[in-house]
C-alpha cells in the first residue's frame, strides 16, 4: 500500500486505496497511477493500462480500477517480465513521483513568494474523467479542466465539490424519440475516490445545520494530479432519513433542494477546508452555485470578533468570483424566506438583522423577495469575470443595476476566455504529429507563436491521421449499436439511427451538446428538402451526427430532441443523419477527434463560452457557428465558418438559410476540392488554421495563467484596486 498524494494535505486523514490482489509486485505502483486521475492526460500512463488488455480497455470506456479488478494475473506476469514494458512503467512511476512535488512549475518560477499558499476553488460539479461521473456538462467539464491545468502549472488548488452518488443520469432514447432518464448509480469500487475519515472514527467529518436540523457530512477525496478534490457526501445513517439523499443527484429536485445542496457546498466546504487543517489564501467560487462560501467566511470572522462591515471587506479582497450564466433568467434565486430558513439565524452570529441577511443576495431587477446567487457572489467578491469577451459586455450589462448611475462600462467586471486543456482534448496521433513537426516541446512552450509552425505540417499525414480518427470514430459508434442491438436496448428500426450507415469517406458535421432550445440543434431542419438535397447528394454527400443530453426537467429541450432524432429515422435522408446516445465525456472526446466539421448554432448572446468547439479545433476540426461566446474572439475567417449578428435572426429563418448557403456555396466544394493526391488541399489550410488559433488562445493553459496572474496572486498579495462594491 503506497501513502496517497494528499497526505501531505490531510493531517488528520490517512485514506486508503482499493488493493489489487492481482498485481505482481513488480508493477505494483499501477494501483497508485490508477488513483490518481492524471493518468488520464498523461500517453504513456494510458499506454500502461491499454496494453493489458486492450478491447477490454475500450469495452470499460477507459476506468483502470476496474481494469485492474478484472485483469488476467497470467497476463500482468507477463507484462511484469516484459523489460520494454516495465522500463515505460518504471517512466510512468518516475514522473508520477514529479506530480507529487511543485519545485519546477511554472507557479513556482512566477511567484516565488506564493509558494504554499492554496487557492480554493469551489464548484457544484466536476468533470475530469467520464468514469467518474460527478458532472452533467460543460460547467463541470470545464472546472475539470481548470483543476488539471494547475495541476500541470503548480497553482496549488484545493477543490471542493459534492459527491453525487447517483451521477447525473443516463440517458436512453426510445423508439418515439423521448429521452428516458434513468440514475446512473456508480459503485465506489469503481472510482478513484477514496475517503476521509473523521475524527475519533467517527465517519463524518463537519457537520452543518440546515432547515432546522443538524447535517452530518463526509468527506471523500479525488486526486487530480497535484490538486486534491474534496467531495461532500450528506449519505449517513446519522442524518435524518429525508436529508441522507439530499447530495445524491445533480441539479436534481426543486428550488428547495437546490437551496440545500448549495447551502452544503458553500457552507459544508468552507468548514470541511477548516478540518482539513487547509487555509487558502484566495477563493475562487466557479458559478452563484457556491455563493454561501462567502458567506460562512463572513460569519467565521464575525464570530472571532470583527464587525460586520470589516469581515465582508476582508472577505471580499480575497475573493474571485466566475460567472457563467448568459441571460438574467438563468441565474440561481431563492426565494428570501427560504434562505432565512435555511441559514437558521446565522446572522445572529453575524451581528446583523434578518434582513441584512438576505439584502446579501439582492439584485434590484429580481426584487426584495428574491435571494440572487450571482449578486450575492458579486458583493462578496472584489474580482469578478465573464468567460468572454462577449460574455463581459453582456454581463456587465445585466449587473448595472448593482451600480445605480453608473454605465455598463463602468461596472467592475471583467473577463477570462474560456479554454480546454490540450492533453485531455488532443488525440494521441495529432500529438505525435505536432512531436514531429513541432520538435517535443512544443506543449510546454510558453510562446504561442510555435503554434504558426502547425501552418506548414504536411498536408498527407494530417489528413491520415484526421482518417484514423474519423474511421474509429464510426467504428465505435457501429459498436454500440450492436451491442444495443444484441442486448435489445435498441430496436431494429432504430439501428439506422444510431449512425450504423455513416461512411467515412462523407463530410462528417457533428453537433453534440445540451438540448436546450437555445442551442437549436433542430435549426438544420427548418428546409427539409433543401437540407435532404445536400445529405444525399450522391457525388458530394453530407452526413450529420447528433448527440447530447436534455435536462430531465427540460421538456422543451426534450421535444428538440425528439424531433432531431425522428430525422436520423427518415428513410429521405438515407441513413446519414444519425443520433448517438449518452453524449459525456467519452463520446465527446471520440466525436471532438473524429468529425470534420463542428456546428454550433446558438441563439445570441446565450452562448456564454462554449468549449466543445474549442475542442475540435484542437484536432484540426472547424467549427461553424453563430458569432457567438468564444467565436466572436475566436473565428478569424480562415479558421471555420460563422453566421454574423445580422445575418442571424430570432425566428432563425435567416440563419438558416445562411446556414444552408454556406453549407452549398462554401464548406462542401471546399471539403470535395481534391489534388491530384486525392487530398483536400484547401480543407487542409482550415484546419490547420483551426488547429493554430486553438493552440494559441484557447488552451486552459492560457485560462489559468490568467487566473493565477490577474486573480489569484493580487487577492493573495492585496493589490491596490479601487474597491467598487456594489451599492444597490
Ligand atoms: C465540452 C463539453 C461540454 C460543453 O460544450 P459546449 O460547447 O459548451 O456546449 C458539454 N458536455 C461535455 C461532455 C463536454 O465534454
């Protein structure tokens, strides 16, 4: 048994890991690579897992627990006497033992002087790797990759979720196109996820009072890389029977366990920290989710005897706050009562009145009865960002009225372009393709000008290697379709739909995304006949893959997503129009890699960021969008396809017909428009210029740099601002 990472973190926490009695003892440390989720980025840990047993690998969608669980002892002795493969495993234990220190990060190079200082970054979902599955989509997926990019820089982040232990949900399409929702319970064997015991034995950890009754919680830890998760968990006997599933589902139930789920992450994360022995010096709440974090700090420095005013200024200078949301109607709310309800009196131990309290999370657009999760946040926080340039203007915007008099411009709120982290996003080929042509340290560089280079690679070996992906993209998906089919989950009628007739050699657009309404992924079908014209166009053919996941309570989103799937069952699109089923993680990756063309057709200004096509155009995939979130920053004409403003319309009439246009005039000749080689010389320059623009902005490395330097380090150091509270 090898001592875990957070050790060094949790004093008073001595976790243990699930044990393998196959392992031989040579490769022992693979139960310790397993346990800790940068495996996931790391190729040569990947290789280690895959090369015992490689359809399994595949079949158990990448979880080496359950891998090893399974693995044949005759096999792993054969590895274990195998000298090429112990010499890369004795590689992998080596840089696992450099994740362990922070000497040479980048954090540590740049701020010499913020050595051992943590950052706390709290969020109410995280996706880091789809065999753990504590995320429903881009928010998570996002925080994901911020936590792995500090890892890889040194920003020593301590992260701070809840352990949903029935996941989001699965999703399964019935015939009629409805999507079904059903738990997606995993079983902690299964995960990385080991926990943190309490004192004295006991099994939880802190304990917070809400409603009126006492929450005991434990504490489960996740290692990503060099940054811990903590993860909270109300599912003890000690609870009363109605609060022990109250963290079990994500953005599941009504406002009133939302309330209470938010009020154990804000509140619960701050105390949990307090037990680990962990002080951050900065705070960083990723979305109102975690406004209450905030909020318990004011109350720890009341209670130790500052007043009110000062512990809220204090609380401020250290605080970051990220907001998300595009539209005022997305914002969390409560209703007043309800949080007064919920707090029990805390702002007795805070010196002020009731209404003090709940005046914390007004907004004057909402109304005195409303408690706002981002106007609280925003109170409490002295830097505040949008996650695009766009993102910004129309934030800032929605915030004026906290600033009575003053103009959007003036409002202080700023912003930080999203971006994804390459090692989780590129596939392995493409990497070695950038290896070759980019000499081996091209992802370590810190100047974004290597990134031209990719502008001169050799045209035959991307597009091979863009082949590869594409081919085993279609693979998979006729996988899961036979083993759907022969488990009898999908019918026979339905086999069509599941993209078992895409061919390879056809110009492949992928869309997979939430089905919210606002993402119109049903655009596309607003002509059908001038849509059917292009799809099976029998010398130049277009096909179309779908995917993604509705809210259970999104019925709307639903409906969306029905009338998409009835399409991919229309015998007058001739099988190219597919819809492929429980979109995560794992799909995402194999569709990000293996389409050609990445659409994305949001409804301005809804698209705050958007991520997943940041993703493609890391593997040399255009995307074709609204102006919209990161394109408005990101599309430099060469790059990909947009629909400006003007050409957009509500009713999305224009836009698809711009749609449609583009399609015809511009992206399928360019796409069919061969050299004598058989490759497509000008469809090359596109993704070479996406892959190019993707490397240089929108890499999670850039995002994080610029949280370290213009978020966390001046919270930690109290750089000089103006402090503009706001005053409404
Ligand atoms: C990246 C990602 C998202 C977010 O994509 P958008 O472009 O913001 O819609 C959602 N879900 C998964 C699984 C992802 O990987």
């Amino acid at each position: 048994m090898t001592a875990p990472v957070t050790a060094s973190l949790t004093p008073s926490a001595s976790p243990t890991l699930t044990s393998f009695t196959t392992i031989p003892d040579r490769l022992a440390g693979l139960s310790e690579v397993a346990h800790n989720l940068a495996w996931s980025w790391n190729r040569d840990a990947r290789a280690l897992f895959r090369e015992i047993d490689e359809t399994q690998w595949a079949m158990l969608r990448h979880n080496p627990i359950v891998l090893l669980q399974q693995a044949s002892p005759a096999r792993l002795a054969i590895l274990a006497s195998d000298p090429s493969y112990c010499a890369r495993y004795d590689r992998v234990m080596q840089w696992l033992a450099t994740e362990r220190s922070d000497e040479h990060t980048w954090y540590a190079r740049t701020f010499p002087e913020l050595r051992g200082q943590p950052v706390a970054y709290f969020c109410a979902e995280f996706g880091i790797h789809n065999s753990v599955p504590i995320y429903s989509g881009g928010l998570g997926v996002l925080a994901g990759d911020h936590l792995k990019t500090a890892s890889d820089l040194g920003v020593p982040l301590v992260a701070v979720g809840l352990m949903y232990r029935n996941g989001y949900f699965d999703q399964r399409i019935r015939p009629d196109g409805w999507q079904e929702d059903s738990d997606d319970r995993f079983s902690l064997d299964s995960v990385p996820i080991v926990a943190v015991p309490g004192v004295d034995g006991a099994k939880h950890l802190v304990v917070v009072k809400t409603f009126g009754r006492d929450i005991y919680i434990r504490v489960w830890t996740l290692q990503v890389g060099r940054v811990p998760v903590y993860l909270l968990d109300a599912d003890l006997e000690e609870n009363h029977p109605d609060d022990r599933p109250l963290l079990s589902k994500l953005y599941s139930g009504g406002p009133a366990t939302r309330l209470r789920q938010e009020w154990l992450l804000g509140v619960g994360g701050v105390r949990v920290l307090r037990a680990l022995g962990i002080a951050p010096a900065a705070w960083h709440a990723n979305e109102g989710h975690a406004a209450f974090m905030m909020v318990e700090r004011v109350r720890e420095l009341c209670v130790s005897g500052v007043a009110y005013d000062d512990a809220v200024r204090q609380v401020r200078n250290r605080s970051v706050f990220t907001t998300h949301t595009p539209v005022p109607a997305g914002h969390d709310q409560f209703a007043v009562t309800e949080v007064a309800q919920c707090a029990g009196e805390m702002w007795k131990d805070m010196g002020i009145s009731a209404e003090a309290f709940v005046r914390i999370g007004y907004h004057p657009e909402a109304g005195p009865n409303s408690f706002h999760m981002t106007a609280a946040s925003i109170r409490m926080s002295r830097r505040v960002n949008a996650v695009s340039r766009r993102h910004g203007i129309v934030t800032r915007e929605a915030s004026r009225a906290l600033w009575p008099g003053h103009t959007a411009d003036e409002v202080p709120i700023g912003h930080v372009t999203n971006g994804v982290h390459l090692a989780t996003w590129m596939a392995s080929p493409i990497m070695k393709l950038l290896d070759k042509h980019l000499g081996p340290w091209w992802g370590h560089g810190q100047d974004p000008s290597i990134w031209d280079q990719v502008l001169s690679m050799d045209d035959e070996a991307l597009w091979f290697t863009h082949m590869r992906l594409k081919h085993s993209l279609m693979r998979v998906v006729r996988e899961e379709a036979r083993r759907a089919f022969a488990q009898r989950t999908l019918e026979t009628a339905q086999l069509v739909g599941a993209g078992t007739l895409l061919d390879p050699q056809v110009l492949t657009i992928g869309f997979a995304r939430r089905f919210a309404t606002y993402k119109r992924a049903d655009l596309i079908f607003r002509d059908v006949e001038r849509l059917r014209a292009l799809v099976t166009n029998s010398a130049r053919p277009v096909q179309i893959v779908f995917a993604g996941k509705a809210h259970p309570a999104d019925n709307p989103g639903k409906q969306v997503l029905q009338n998409v799937y009835q399409f991919t069952r229309d015998p007058r699109f001739e099988g190219r129009i597919a819809f492929v089923e429980d979109y995560g993680m794992h799909l995402a990756h194999m569709l990000v890699q293996g389409v050609d063309l990445w659409m994305n057709m949001p409804r301005v200004p809804m698209e705050a960021s958007g991520t997943s096509g940041m993703k493609a155009a890391l593997n040399g995939v255009p995307q074709f969008s609204t102006i919209d979130g990161w394109w408005e920053e990101g599309y430099e004409g060469n790059n990909g396809w947009a629909i400006t403003p003007e050409e957009d319309s509500d009713d999305g009439t224009s836009t698809a017909n711009r749609l449609y246009t583009l399609l015809e005039t511009e992206v399928v000749p360019r796409y069919y428009e061969r050299d004598v080689n058989g490759l497509p010389y000008l469809w090359l320059t596109t993704m070479k210029n996406a892959l190019r623009v993707a490397g240089q902005h929108f890499t999670a490395r850039r995002m994080v740099e610029q949280y370290a330097r213009g978020y966390y380090a001046p919270s930690i150091l109290g750089d000089v601002l103006p402090d503009d509270p706001p005053t409404a």
